[in-house]
C-alpha cells in the first residue's frame, strides 16, 4: 500500500510517501528561521507559509519519486490538533487531491501519528506505555495497538516544550530555544537542587510545567549576577553558567517526565511490554537518556525514534493513515479540522475513495 502523508499543524510543511510500513521519499520545509523573527511561531504567517510551499512541495516529491497521485492508495492529512488555519492548508490539499484522483482519505490525530513514528524504523510492542512530549502537548497514553490509544494523564497547563522555549527567552536564546538549550547542557553540570520537580508528589498522570517555568523566572530574579552573565554568554560570551542553567532545567522536565511515567508502570505492574517516547522533546539528550534508565528499570523494550522522527514530519502521517487503512477505516470527504484545544471527533467510517458531492460542514 502506498501512501501519501500531509502535516501542515505548525510551523513545518511536509510530505511523505510510505509503502507498506517504509519510508519511499520525503519533502519538508520548516519556518522556524522565519518565526524566529517575532520569538514565537505567528499563525497567520504559518498558514500563508504552507499555503505558499505545499503546492511546490508536492511536485518535487512527485517528480524525485517518479510516481504520480495514481500510484497513491491513500491521502492521510493532519487533521488536528494544531493551529486551525494551518491545517486548514494541509486538509484542503488533501481533499483536493483525493476528489480529484478519487482515493480514499484517511484524517490523521497529529498526537497518535507522533507516538506511532518509530515503527518505520523498529516493531512498537503492544501494549506500550506512550510518552508524548511536544511543544504544545505532554499526555502519557496506554498503547494497545497502532490505532487504539488511551489517554492516562496530560499537563494542565504548560506543555514541556513550551516551557523549554519559554526558559530560552527568559536566557535571550532564539526561537525554538529547546534544541538550543539541549546542546549547551551538554556541556555543563545538573544541580539537581536548583529547579523543582513539579507535581510529581500527586497520584494521578498529569504534569504542571508552569510552576517549573516560574521557579526558573524567579531563580533568574533572585540571582541577578548570574542571569546576567548566562544572558551574556547566551549573546556568545563564553562562560559555564549558562550551560549550568540549561543542564539543570533540562534535568528536571526529565525527571518530572520518567516519575510521572514511573507511576503509569506502578499502576498496572506487569501489563506493559514497552515504553515509547515521542514528539519533539523526545529528541532532548536528557530525555532519552531518562527513558533509556527507565526502560531498562522497568525490565520493558524503549521506542525512541530517531531525530528527524521526532520533531514535526509527514512519514509520521503517512505511517498512521496506512495503519488506519489497513484496518479499513478512513474518512469522508467532510471531515472537519480540528484546532489545538478541542477534542478530535469519532468520525471513521469504512474506507472508501471520496463520492463526488458529499461536502457537509468542515468541508473546504
Ligand atoms: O513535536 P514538535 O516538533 O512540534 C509540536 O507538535 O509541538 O515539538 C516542538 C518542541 C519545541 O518546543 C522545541 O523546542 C522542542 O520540541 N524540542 C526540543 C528539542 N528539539 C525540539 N526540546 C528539547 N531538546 C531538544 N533537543
Ligand atoms: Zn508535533
């Protein structure tokens, strides 16, 4: 089966193509560089962005592949959650694309497609405790099966990723400031006493990264000195207190992260044969090696993916639209998009290409 992934939720327009499982080819262009300029991504400026490229992305794919949308079996498109005019980009494509060459499409829940990423590269064991942890989400699911996904607890407020960029620019680093803080905690030193482990004492799920975010804010207030030097070093003056600070925020969203994960084994002891990790805070070095310990503590197998796999990508999609389809569930034509917030519909049905003339609301 070959099938055609389209992700357009944020700031990276991508396309994949997936046969049965493997990637054939992909196409992405990511923004950062240009919401980098406003220290945020600005989602006006992302949905003329997509709008611009997927079109040009689209035939690039196509033409290095040699094939044409009559080689595709399926159209899987983000369909939600993300930034509403985004995906609107991505769903209109795809809708287009699927009425036009009348093939079946598959809706595709961004979070789950992050979870299922891995498997282009190793076997998910089910049932697995899954770890998704973004820039807009932190949520710890039970995976019974590619396309079966229960949520066990999510952050109340911040997600980590968010507080990783906000802790950034508290420090002048530029926008995604989470990778940025990743490579110099590499060369520095955890104080593991410096920032709380937030919410980690409750017994249910659920994360609170705010507090964390807070904590640093006022640890930076109360050591003006040293905020001030990290902000230099930050501008490129070299000195080890920035990467001291990095090292020990770093430290404690991993922590915070394997605990709550230590309470989800706790709870059904026994039940799981795996633990995957995934979205782009999964690529932080601390992170992985957190669930490396955790993984080998708990006596189960670690699904990591690899970097690229981590952050936003269309194989994801198209790996969770081929799983869909093999189960022989899809979507029609009037599938709505949904926006970060709200909570995704049921609405699979049988798999079957698009019937011309069925629009109802949500269709674009
Ligand atoms: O999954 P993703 O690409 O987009 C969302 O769906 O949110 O995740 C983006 C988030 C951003 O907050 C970014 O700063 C963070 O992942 N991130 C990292 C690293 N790479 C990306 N955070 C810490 N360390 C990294 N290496
Ligand atoms: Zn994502």
């Amino acid at each position: 089966m070959l099938c055609l992934g389209i992700e357009t939720s944020c700031d990276e327009t991508a396309l994949a193509l997936v046969r049965d499982g493997r990637v054939v080819d992909t196409e992405l262009a990511s923004q950062a560089d240009l919401h980098a300029l406003f220290g945020g991504v600005v989602p006006e400026l992302a949905s003329r962005e997509h709008y611009r490229f997927i079109g040009a992305l689209y035939d690039a794919l196509m033409a290095r592949t040699g094939l044409s949308i009559a080689d595709v079996d399926v159209v899987a498109v983000t369909r939600g959650p993300g930034l509403l005019g985004a995906l609107l980009v991505g769903v209109a494509f795809a809708k287009a694309l699927a009425l036009g060459a009348n093939k079946p499409l598959v809706a595709v829940n961004h979070l789950h497609a992050h979870l299922l990423a891995a498997e282009v590269e190793q076997p998910i064991p089910y049932p697995s405790v899954g770890l998704l942890v973004s820039g807009g989400h932190t949520h710890i699911y039970r995976m019974d099966n590619p396309v079966s996904f229960t949520l066990l607890g999510r952050t109340l407020d911040d997600a980590a990723g968010e507080a990783c960029d906000k802790f950034a620019k508290m420090l002048g680093l530029p926008y995604p400031g989470g990778v940025l803080l990743d490579r110099l905690a590499c060369s520095g030193t955890p104080d593991p006493s410096l920032f709380p482990r937030p919410y980690v004492h409750t017994d249910n799920l659920d994360f609170s990264f705010s507090g964390l975010k807070t904590a640093a804010a006022q640890y930076l207030a109360l050591h003006p000195e040293r905020a001030a030097e990290a902000r230099k070093a930050a501008q490129g003056v070299p000195s080890p207190v920035l990467c001291d600070l990095c090292a020990s925020f770093l430290s404690a969203v991993a922590d915070t992260l394997r605990r709550k994960l230590e309470k989800a084994f706790a709870a059904a002891p026994g039940s799981f044969r795996g633990l995957v990790a995934a979205g782009g805070v999964a690529a932080n070095t601390q992170v992985r090696a957190a669930m490396r310990a955790l993984a080998e503590a708990e006596g189960v197998q670690l699904v990591l993916p690899s970097l690229p796999l981590c952050t936003d990508n269309a194989v994801m999609v198209a790996l969770a639209g081929e799983r869909s389809a093999q189960q022989g569930r899809g979507h029609r034509l009037d599938f709505a998009a949904v926006p970060r917030g709200r909570r995704l519909p049921c609405d699979e049905e049988a798999l079957r290409p698009p019937l011309p003339g069925n629009f109802g609301e949500g269709a674009i």
